[in-house]
C-alpha cells in the first residue's frame, strides 16, 4: 500500500461528503479558499530521481518526471497526473524485492496517467480514472543474475525450476464516486507444469480479466486527489495535523472488496527553507510573517512546512513527505499580481526499506522544476 498511495505514486483524503458519512468519520476542515482556487489553471512538474541509499555512496537508479495540473470550471475541479520513471544500467537497478525475490529493472519504464474530477469547495469526488503501465520484468532466481529473457509484448514466456516470479501489475480503471461504482481491467497469469524426458518446466500464460465493484458510501477522496487534499486542509501548518480518508481501487481489486485507508498527517513543529523553481521573472512571491531573502541567482528562498502523510495503521511503512511552502507565503504572476496561489508542494520523497535488514534503501524524490497559472 504504502508504494501505491502516490504514485505510489502520491502518493495521493478529507472533507464534508455529499455521499454520506459512516459512524465515527472525522470532518477535517479545508482552506475556505483553496489555495489554487482563484487562477482557472496551474500547472506543477517535478524532476524524479530514485536513489539507492543502501551503500557506502547514493547512485541514482532511475529518473523521470511527475506532473501535476488542476483547472477549475464551474462548481468542478479536474486535476490530471502524469507520470514516467526509466531506470538506468547501474547494478543496483536490480533488488530485493519484498516477496523475496530480486527483481530487474534495468532499462525499463514504468509510467501512468489519471484524473480526478472533484467538488471545488468541498474536495468529494465525482470520478476518477487511471492507467498504469508497468514494464514486464524479467526475473532473477537467485543473486547471482540468473535473468529469465522476456520481450514486452510477450504473452507467455517458459519458466525453470524452480523459480520465482509475480504477474505483471499494469492496469486501469474508472470510478464513478456518485454511483459507488468502479470498473477494473488488469492480467492475470496461470502456470502450467510441463515434464517431457524427465525435464519439467512452468509456462506462465497471460490473460485480461476485467472486474466491476461497489463501493461504500462513505467518507473518502481518491489517490489522485492527495496534494491537493494535503494543500488545502487547514491544518497544512507549522504543528498542525489532520486525519482523512482515501479510496484505494487497486487494493480493492486485490482483496475483492472496497478498501478505504484512513490517513495521518501530521507537520513538523518548524519550518524549513527551500528554493523553489518559481521564475522571479514571472511571478512575485511574499510572506506575511517577513521579507523573503533571495539566493545569489535572484530565486526566493522560501519557508516550507514539513509534512507527513502515512497510513494510520500498524506496519504501515514510511509516510510520504512533503515540502509545502507555508501557508503565509503568496505566489503571484506578475502581470495579475492582486491574483494568488499558496501552499505549493515544492518536494515530495516516497521511502522503500529493504527486507534483507530493514534499513532504507531507496528513496524516490520529485522537486519541483516548473511551475505555470493561467487565469481565467
């Protein structure tokens, strides 16, 4: 779980539903004015870098790009992500994978698309969408890079034995969150055991499967939704800290009912300083709580809030953090400077602990790279 929230992947849940409440659900309070609110568009994109922090050195494994976008029309915002990861060549590309197997991820992408529509006041989602794209891996049976050769177009591929191996994951789905209903389509794989002249070997055989769900009529947000949740919560502040709700439809597929997680965030008690990429040139950024100073290049240097978001759960791993500027801190384009957006998230770092000894090994951070608003 704590891998898919995100992209995870926010990756990526709160407020007053008009889809009902179960008994004892909190009502965490949001910004009466959201903070992308007055712009119709914004735009966010990060560089992604994962790095392998297990060694003596930190080696980055893959880079990529991460895009956030919202546009506000009407009663309704519809935030679209994108996402796109490339592992490169060095040795560490191939790990230890929680199910005990090592897993090989040289030179191979794995990308997704999705949208969210929601209410702009209250946050409930209408609907939401997503495809995934997980490359095929090829699998090692032991450490020692016994690599079972796969083509990506592959629909079956013959296995030694013994061997380890999981399904490819990639997938999609549409929710409808007014109806409570969600559509899933994925593969699924079955293996066959052949035995010829005293030699056996599995063939692992691909199918679609497609599944339709209800959902609980509840409380809760869709994933793709998350930094927008976490910037406009009220309590996205210095020692502030907050509890919601958040739809999970591949967990739901997994299990073969609904899962809804409930979600901490919590914030540091002190502010830390970031440097943002928000062009001088075009936009004029303030804080109300002081001047802001700049760096020698002329970028503002700016107070960001320390924001953790995890499961509440027991084994819930690491939350996610985020850097958000605070909520004192206005960004302006300076050809409409009495229009303004806050509480950016500027940096985002999902961590991966290795079973082998439980210490981090990875840590996948996106840092903002661009930042765009038109008005409408």
């Amino acid at each position: 779980m704590k891998k898919r929230i995100m992209f995870a992947a926010v990756a990526l849940a709160l407020a007053l539903t008009a889809t009902g409440c179960s008994g004892g659900d909190v009502t965490p309070s949001f910004d009466a004015e959201k903070p992308w609110q007055q712009p119709g568009y914004e735009y966010c994109e990060y560089e992604v870098q994962k790095i392998y922090v297990g060694g003596t050195e930190d080696v980055v494994v893959a880079e990529g790009t991460y895009t956030n976008e919202i546009r506000t029309t009407g009663d309704n915002s519809t935030v679209k992500n994108t996402f796109r990861l490339t592992y490169g060549t060095a040795p560490e590309t191939v790990i230890l994978t929680e199910a005990g197997q090592y897993g090989v991820h040289t030179s191979l992408t794995d990308s997704y698309e999705a949208e969210a529509t929601f209410k702009r006041d209250s946050l409930v989602p209408v609907s939401a969408s997503k495809n995934f794209k997980l490359a095929q891996r090829p699998l090692c049976d032991d450490s020692n890079g016994n690599v079972l050769p796969l083509g990506e177009s592959a629909e079956s591929y013959t296995l030694p034995s013994p061997v380890k191996y999981s399904d490819p994951r990639s997938y999609s789905y549409t929710v409808d969150y007014a109806a409570n209903t969600a559509h899933f389509v994925t593969t699924e794989g079955t293996t066959t055991k052949n035995t010829e002249n005293d030699a056996t070997t599995y063939t692992r055989n691909y199918a679609t499967v497609e599944k339709d769900f209800n959902l609980s009529n509840n409380t809760r947000f869709d994933n793709e939704q998350l930094h927008y949740l976490v910037r406009a919560l009220s309590n996205t502040k210095k020692k502030g800290s907050a509890t919601f709700y958040l739809s999970n439809i591949y967990d739901s597929y997994l299990t073969g009912s609904y899962k809804r997680y409930t979600m901490s965030l919590s914030c540091a008690d002190k502010t830390t300083d970031f440097t943002p990429q928000i062009d001088p040139e075009k936009f004029e950024m303030s804080d109300a709580e002081g001047e802001l100073t700049k760096t020698e290049d002329g970028w503002y240097n700016v107070p960001c809030v320390q924001a953790s978001v995890s499961l509440s759960a027991e084994q819930s791993g690491p939350p996610i953090a985020l850097l958000v500027t605070d909520p004192s801190v206005t960004v302006a384009q300076k050809s409409q400077p009495d229009i303004k957006t806050n509480k950016v998230v500027v940096q985002i770092t999902y961590t991966e602990y290795s079973p082998r000894n439980a210490k981090v090994a990875y840590k996948t951070v996106y840092t903002l790279r661009d930042y765009r608003t038109t008005y409408a």
